[in-house]
C-alpha cells in the first residue's frame, strides 16, 4: 500500500531523507541562491561514446555531507588521516553525476536526481538537459538503482507532477517490493529513527507516483537491450548497479556501492551510517570492486568528482585509487 500524503508533508519530512549521505541534524543550507545569476558557469555535462551509443554525464549539482556519516564504524582520528591525505575537510561535497545514453533505440536515464529535494545546491538535471538540447519529454527509459531520495526525488516536480511525462520506470522487483510494503523494516539501519522514517516517506511518494509506468526486472536480467541489472545488495535490499555494453566496449554505472573516493574507497569496510545493512553493503563493495579493478572495467561513479568515469587501481595497504579518464574535447 502506498501511503496517502500531501506534497507538504511530503517535502517536509524529505529533508531529512532524500540523499543517503546526509545526517538531519547536520544539513547544510549551503545554496547556489547566492550564487548571481551572471555567475559563470563551468561544464555540466559531459559527452563520451561507449561502442555505438552516446553517453552523456549530467551535473544535478553537490550535496553537503559531514565526512563521519562515511565513517561510522572508525575512529575520529582514523578518519582524519583519510581527510587529511585526501585534502578533505570534515564537510564534504559529493557530486551527483546523472548518466544519460542514448543506444540508438532509447533515450535513457540511470536515476533522477535530487529534483526538489535537498535544496537549492541540487535539482539541477533539467536545466542541464536543455543545455545539451534534450528536454524531459525526450526521456523514453529512466531506470532506477534505488529508492533514496538523491536518485529518485526528480521524478516529480513541486505540483507533484512526473517530470519526464513519456518514460516507462524500470526498478528490480526486490527494491520494489521492499519500499512499497506496508512494513518498512530496516533492523540494521544506524542513521537513527527520523532519517529512517523519511527515507521510508520519500520513498513511497515517489514510486507511489510512477505506480502506473513501472517495469520491474530481476537481477542479472538484461533491462533494454545493452543495459543489465547487476545485484549489489546493501545499501538497500534491492539496490543494483548496471553493465552497459555496446559492441566490445562496456561500462560499470556503480551507483550507490561506493560513495566517495577516499574514505569508502580506500577503506571498503569503512560503513556508512545510512546503509540499510552496513555488513553487507561493505561485504558488497569490496568483491564488486575487487572484481571492476581486476576486470580492469571502466566505471561510472554517481557520487565521485564530475563526470565519474574512470578506473580502479588495488593500493597495497588495500582498497583502491580512482584514477579519472582524461578528458575528451571531441567526441
């Protein structure tokens, strides 16, 4: 049952909810509104190739994290170690990178964005779209991998209306099943009961809006044709990332398997607080990204630096080095 709720309530209590990597009661209220307008502007969006389709990473901007959500089962001094390799503060600011391909057959998404949700340092995916000449009407596939509010919160606009009007919404049947239940349990959950609750909330109002245009897959199951789901269970029950394969040429989209790129990267076992199951979500990262870096795989990063794109390197006191693409001018 999908619970009945007015979009005020609903945007009142997604606050504290929408993105997995933000604690209630440290939320920043830092904002772009003051930013001017006439600011200039760097690039948010970027196109590259994979095979025959083309792919573009869209920007739908930053969120504000503190670094200990990252890290809750260390010690403030380890953790400081990390940040202070990392020329990280103990607020961070992680990207929100937006996967559009285009196969030749489908104009798709690989999840939404913020929209609404989460301030005004987010939400920026439509906007961005029409500077690279799309519209949200042009959007005929948007796959969903997983329910947080950082992925699915543009789904709907403020009046509560399906922001991309023509797309039929894909979801793995375990990640649906588990949010749309009448019961909500998370056991392992260690974000605490409000930021529960809210995920629980915002989840049910947004697949509650695309109840009607929704497809549900199992894992291993190809989506469309060139896009499989790939389980990576954890972060949520039914939480997956995605093989895109064009011809001999493939990429990883990991999604919310890895959140940044140090703590959670160079330490796998390091837990963030807001994983639906912290043991497994950490049991996951480290054999999918042991496998990404020994396939030597190219691999899409939701929340690492703009674009995402890049490779694994194993370090030898354990987990990995991200060492980014380099950037193409022409595509």
């Amino acid at each position: 049952m999908i619970h009945s709720l007015s979009r005020r309530a609903f945007l009142k209590t997604a606050t504290v909810a929408a993105i997995a990597t933000t604690l209630p009661l440290t939320l920043q209220a830092t904002t772009r509104a003051q930013t001017p307008a006439t600011a200039t502007r760097n690039a948010t969006f970027y196109r590259f190739k994979l095979g025959t389709f083309q792919l573009i990473t869209f920007s739908d901007g930053i969120l504000n994290a503190p670094a200990a959500a990252f890290a809750g089962n260390v010690t403030p001094e380890q953790l400081q170690a990390v940040l202070r390799q990392g020329y990280q503060s103990e607020m961070l600011t992680p990207d929100c990178n937006i996967l559009y391909v285009d196969t030749g057959s489908n104009k798709v998404l690989i999840d939404s964005g913020s929209g609404i949700l989460n301030g005004e340092t987010v939400g920026k995916l439509v906007s961005n779209l029409a500077l690279a000449g799309l519209s949200p009407a042009d959007i005929d596939t948007l796959i969903i991998t997983h329910a947080h509010g950082d992925h699915i919160g543009g789904l709907t606009d403020a009046s509560g209306k399906l922001v991309f009007p023509n797309a039929r919404y894909h979801i793995s049947n375990t990640e649906w099943s588990f949010w749309t239940a009448p019961t909500v349990n998370l056991p392992n959950f260690k974000g605490g009961e409000e930021l529960k609750q809210g995920f629980v909330t915002v989840a049910k109002q947004q697949l509650g809006a695309v109840k009607d245009r929704v497809t549900r897959f199992e894992m291993n199951q190809e989506i469309i044709p060139g896009i499989t789901a790939i389980a990576t269970p954890g972060h949520t029950p039914g939480h997956v990332a995605l093989k895109i394969t064009s011809g001999d040429a493939s990429i990883i989209h990991v999604a919310d398997v890895v959140h940044t790129h140090t703590i959670n990267l160079w330490n796998p076992s390091w837990q963030p607080i807001f994983d639906a199951d912290p043991e497994q979500a950490a049991a996951t990262r480290q054999s999918f990204l042991t496998q990404i870096a020994g396939d030597r795989a190219l691999m899409f990063a939701y929340h690492f630096p703009f674009p995402g794109i890049g490779h694994l390197i194993p370090r030898a006191a354990g987990g990995f080095d991200w060492e980014p693409v380099q950037w193409q001018f022409e595509v």
